[in-house]
C-alpha cells in the first residue's frame, strides 16, 4: 500500500449497526452493518445483487436522502468519524455507465467540473486536471479534445479522471467496468491501480467478478441482503484467503468466483428457422442528417445480416464500434443512414417490411428492445405495473407477469420503484417488461451487465427456453460465456469512426 501523496488525505470508515431501508420498501436494503476500513485500505466489495452493495456506496458519497424522503437510517455510518453527508468532496463515486458520467463537452472542461464545484482555485484546478488525465492515461488528448469522440473505456477513465481532480480521501467504484470490452476493463483497472498507487487514497469497488480486481485489493468483504436476520457481512478477508476457504459459499451467494462459470439449462440445439430480420448493405448512425438529402456520416457501414427464428445473434467488438446504434436500427428504433433493414412476411404480418415505419402496437409485438441503460425504459411507479405495460397495451391479461417475476428473482420487489432497485436489479426488470410481451424478435443492450452469478444463470436458462421456443435472440455483449450459452451465430463490428453516442 502506498503512502499517501499528492496532497490527498486517505479516508476511513466505519459502521455499527448501520442500516437503510429505501422509501416503499418493507425489508432494509442493508441491515446491521458492522464495518471498519482503514485509511489506504482497498476493499472489493462482494454479494448478490441486492445485498445493498450499491446503497452502501451511495450513502458514503453523501448522496442517499436524509431520512426525510421516506427512507429510514438505523445505526451510525461515519467517514473520518464524521456523517458523509456533511463532507462534501470527502468520497468521489464512479458509477457503472460512462455515458451518464460525462457532462460537458470538452475532455478538460469534464475532469475539471468536480474540483469547480468544490470551488478548488483555478490555478489548483488545472494542475490537478493535468496530473489527474496523466494519471488515467488520458495526457495525449488536448484538454478542448471532444468527449463525444472518446470509447467507453476512455469516458470511464475521463470520470475517474474527475474523481482524482477533487482529492478525494476514498475513492467509490459502483461496478466501473460493467459495459466495456476486455481492454477497457483493464485499462480502467490499471488507471485505478496508477492513481491509488500515487495518492494512497482509500478504495471501495464493488464488481460481481472477483477476477479483475482481486489482485490490485488488500481485503474482500461479502454482504449478504438485509432482511435476512443474519449479519450484513458474510465473509471478510484477504482476496486469496477469502477464495481458497470460501469459494463454494462464495459461488451460492451468487458470487462470480474465478474459475467456476454457474451450470445453466443446456440447450436443444435444434436447427435454426426462417429469417425474421436481414440487414442488407446497413450503415448506421445516431445523427441527424446536416442538410436536406444528405445522410449523416455513419459509425458501422455495410453492415449484412440475417437473425432466424430460434437462434441467437450475438454483436461483438471493442467499444465505440456502433454496436448499440446497429442494435437499434434493426430493432426499428432508428432509421437507417444507407441499405436497410427487411422483415420478413411472417413477422411483417401485414405492417410493412421497414421495421422503422411501424407504429408501437405493431414493433411492440414484434420486436423488443432491452436498452443499454435500464432507466430508459421505465414508464411507472411500481415493479408489477412496469410488467403490465406490454400486456395491457396487446389486450392480454397478467399471468405472464408473474411467471417473470418469480423466474427472474423480482417477485419480492412487486411494489417497489422501478427506480430504488439495484443496477442488477433493474436489469432483470428491463428483460422482463420486454419478456412480458412476447415477441418473436429481442433485441438485448448488454443484457447480463450488473447480474450476480445466480441471477445471470437464471436469465441465460430462460433465453434458452425462448431460442428452442422458436424466439430469435440478438444480443449486443462483451460477456464470452453469456455467449457460449447461447450459441448461435456473431457479428463482430470493428474499430469506427467515432460519434456523439456511438457504445
């Protein structure tokens, strides 16, 4: 562990008894918490999804409510011995999406907005900015270098860049490498492990796959859900202790432990059906065009694809390839730049070959679409009436909804905001509004990012269930053994001109 430099002061925590129960919730999503990190420790963070990883993080930034939102607090949770609500600047979080983390448009202006909202001196900022970027692996963009034009390994990097600007005391990973490809992971991991070493700054991460980040922690510590009347922490340890005495309980509390992918529903293999949607000579692109007749210069061109019935489609390739804008266009969620997207007559059923000229009632039925950020989909106030969105606007009736709900984990959740769920938890929920529906073609954004190793055994089962049903499967991942599961066929995007919203 490094001595603390670089004028960062390292943080420690502390919790007894510490709870939180979110507003509309019955059961606390941490309960009992008893917890001690020493400053300059770096603690991986473990549990299934909804152990209350993610509530923990935020209420060490400072930013869960005051109790006066509905929310009930029990115990004390302390940063520097004090409340983290009343240290401002004290903790920097770093959350899971690197799109939702980048706010201005210019990569300096960007990794300065945290130090100039702490109202650091101008001079202090832009030597912190500079050294925080250098820090990243970021030095080699000039600092007006378009935030629209950066990866998504490289906007997480630029948020962590933020972070590192403000001097924070602990530093907050809230799942960093969910959506990126392999290299991204490790570069965002390496920029982690350089600044920590720089600063000796204190570290939370939490992460559902040990692997990464076992070797860059001192300590492991596993939680377990509140409600469940045993103590919040389950295991507690260094990473190789914790792994080699624990690594049964760690897998069935849904952890992913190296080396050991969970047993999924094996698939019938059967032979793949008609094409339902092709791709012909496809480009794509998220901007509008700049002038009358002048399409907008697409991320992916000549893109030639075919999704059958029964099979699964599987888009790979490095972040910033146009991966999710491909996705979207052949769900008819956006118009093509050049070529087209073609249904066939069975799935057409009398709507038009033009995925994007449908209306709703017709794609709904058709074609579902599981977007990247799960918040995106959200149209309600409760689990079960999200459910129902789909099946009302067909005219059909509940029973499906609360086969998802309980296949996916969900049914204790019915009345809770779709909003208070953990990212892992609003994942499922994305997959099952689209689920609720029943349409021939899905269309999956990232479909197991945020999922513990029991809820991610669970979903890959049931889209089994769905390909050997006859239901087409299109998949836009980084994740090799969701893939493997699956089977199929793949399309890998390369390396594109980057744009303003490219994944």
């Amino acid at each position: 562990m490094a001595a603390s430099g670089a004028g960062v002061r390292p943080a420690a925590v502390s919790a007894r008894g510490w709870g939180w129960r979110h507003a509309g919730r019955s059961v606390p999503a941490v309960q009992g918490l008893d917890l001690d990190i020493r400053a300059g420790e770096r603690v991986l963070l473990l549990g299934a999804s909804g152990a209350g990883k993610s509530t923990l993080l935020h209420a060490l930034a400072g930013v869960l409510g005051g109790g006066d939102d509905g929310a009930d607090e029990s115990g004390t949770l302390l940063l520097d011995g004090a409340a983290p609500r009343g240290q401002r600047g004290r903790a920097g979080l770093m959350q899971q999406d690197p799109e939702t983390q980048v706010v201005l448009s210019r990569l300096g202006d960007d990794a300065a907005f945290g130090a100039e909202n702490l109202a650091v001196p101008r001079g202090q900022i832009w030597q912190c900015v500079r050294e925080a970027l250098e820090d990243v692996g970021l030095s080699g963009f000039a600092l007006d270098h378009p935030t629209s034009a950066l990866s998504g390994g490289q906007k997480q990097r630029l948020a962590l860049a933020g972070i590192l600007a403000m001097r924070p005391g602990l530093v907050l990973l809230d799942e960093p490498t969910a959506n990126l490809d392999p290299a991204g992971v490790l570069e965002v991991r390496d920029a982690v492990g350089r600044s920590l070493d720089k600063t000796g700054a204190t570290l939370v991460v939490v992460e559902h796959r040990v692997a990464v980040w076992k070797d860059l922690v001192d300590r492991i510590v596993v939680l377990q859900p509140g409600g469940s009347g045993r103590p919040a922490v389950l295991l507690d340890g260094a990473p190789d202790e914790v792994l080699a005495r624990s690594g049964r309980l760690l897998a069935a509390a849904g952890v992913w432990v190296p080396g050991h992918v969970p047993a999924t529903r094996p698939r019938a293999r059967a032979g793949a059906g008609p094409v339902l949607l092709s791709a012909e000579d496809l480009a794509v692109s998220r901007e509008r065009p700049r002038r009358r007749g002048v399409p907008p210069v697409p991320v992916q061109s000549g893109i030639a694809a075919e999704v059958r019935a029964g099979q699964a489609l599987t888009v790979t390739g490095p972040n910033g390839a146009g991966k999710s804008t491909f996705a979207l266009t052949l769900a008819g969620l956006l118009a093509p730049s050049g070529g087209r997207v073609r249904a066939s007559a069975a799935l057409a059923a009398g709507a038009g070959t033009e995925p994007f000229k449908w209306k709703a009632k017709h794609l709904i039925a058709r074609i579902g679409t599981v977007f990247q950020e799960p918040e995106h989909q959200f149209v309600t106030g409760r689990v079960h009436d999200e459910l129902m969105v789909g099946p009302r606007h067909l005219g059909r009736g509940g029973d499906v909804v609360v086969e998802l709900l309980q296949r996916l984990r969900l049914d204790h959740l019915a009345v809770a905001n779709p909003y208070t769920l953990s990212g892992g938890e609003k994942r499922q929920l994305s997959v099952a509004t689209v689920l609720a529906a029943h349409p021939q073609v899905l269309v999956l954004d990232e479909p197991t990012f945020g999922q513990d190793a029991g809820t991610w055994a669970e979903l890959a089962s049931f889209l089994s269930e769905l390909l050997d049903a006859g239901t087409a499967v299109v998949s836009v991942t980084h994740d090799e053994e969701f893939t493997a599961v699956l089977g199929g066929t793949a399309l890998r995007l390369g390396p594109a001109r980057m744009e303003a919203g490219a994944a």
